[in-house]
C-alpha cells in the first residue's frame, strides 16, 4: 500500500495557497510542491487531495493509505457529506476519483507533527502562489 501524506495551506482566508504532497512507495519518496494561487485553507485541503489522487493515477498506484492533518478534510471523505454547498463540488470530484480510479483508498486523520514533510511543500507553494494573482 501507497502512503500520501498531503496537506494544504493558505497565507490568509482567502490567501495565497498551496498543496503539499509527500508519497512513500517501497523506498520512492515523491514530493510535491503545488502552487494554487488565492483561496481558503479549506480548498486548499482539497485540492492537495485531488492533486494527489491524480499524481496517484498517472503512477499507476491503486492502493492508497492517505493521512490528513486536516480533520475536516478526513470528516467529509468519511460522511461523503460537507455542510457548505461550495466544497460539494470538491468533494464529489474527490470521491470520483477515488471510485473510478482505484482499488482501495484509506484515508486517516494524523496530527500535524506526523505530517510535516507534506505541510513544508504546502508552505514552499504558498511562497510560490504568493506571486501569481486570484487563480
């Protein structure tokens, strides 16, 4: 199994943000860096997910142990539910993904000193994002 460490993050809400994507495969370390532009943390969170879920696919990987330090991101996987009707959209692309494109998903709620190699990349593309304007 596949472990993808991910995080997101913003310089402000809404802010410059970013994706940080770490993946474990049998001794391959794959980072991931990804400047989103301006929005809030919590689509930042997402789009990490959907960033990685789509890094994911083009390895071919099929068996994924996805850790979060965002308990509402893990929450909304878990219930296939988000309460505001502006994540149904990120929410739906991330479970479509995950139905279509893989065999297993797991996806787990770590605390953020577990998770720190995915939060450092989040923080290099907010840096990164800080230059592009409202993407």
């Amino acid at each position: 199994m596949i472990e993808v460490y991910i995080d997101g993050a913003s310089a402000g809400d809404p802010g410059p943000s970013g994706a940080g994507i770490f993946i474990k495969n049998r001794g391959e370390l794959i980072r991931e860096s990804i400047p989103l532009g301006t929005m809030s943390n919590h689509d930042a969170e997402f789009q990490a997910l959907i960033h990685a879920l789509k890094l994911c696919r083009d390895y071919g990987f099929r068996l994924l142990s996805i850790r979060t330090d965002s308990q509402i991101l893990e929450d909304a996987l878990d219930k296939k539910y988000v309460k505001k009707d502006r994540y149904r959209v990120l929410l739906n692309e991330s479970l479509d993904l995950i139905e279509k494109e893989f065999d297993y998903v797991f996806v787990k709620w770590i605390p953020s000193k577990q998770n720190k190699e995915a939060d450092q990349l989040a923080r290099r593309a907010v840096q990164s994002s800080k230059g592009k304007k409202g993407t």
